[in-house]
C-alpha cells in the first residue's frame, strides 16, 4: 500500500505502521509498531512520525532507525 506522508492526505483504512519508504531511496523504520486508524493523516517531521486524528489530536512516534537505499 502507498501512504502519502504529506499530512494533508487521510490514511484509507486501519493499518499497522512499522516502517516505510519515505521516497524511494530513503527506508524509515519505527522505534514501536504504530497502529494508525482510517481519516488519520500522517507525516514525517524532524525524525519522527506525527499522526494527527480526526479530532485534531496529534501523536509523535520517533524513527528508530533511517537510511538511504543505493541502487
């Protein structure tokens, strides 16, 4: 599945968030498995992970490891 991590795009469906390509050339994973729910909007901000809720709550989940992919 591809997540856009603009913070402005909702996220379709329930998923469970343990790492990701933020391009694709750059591998983030997570400290923790994030569980993010179906309208949170996602994005990545100064090494962490920041999950705002509908209800305007926000949550930050820090990167525990990130790196450049070489082709």
């Amino acid at each position: 599945m591809r997540i856009d991590f603009d913070g402005v795009t909702p996220v379709p469906r329930m998923l469970l968030l343990s790492e990701f390509q933020l391009h694709s050339d750059f591998h983030v994973e997570l400290e923790r498995p994030v569980f993010v729910a179906a309208g949170d909007r996602v994005s990545y901000k100064g090494g962490a992970v920041v999950v705002t809720r509908s209800t305007g709550e926000r949550h930050r989940y820090l990167v525990g490891d990130s790196y450049w992919i070489c082709r």
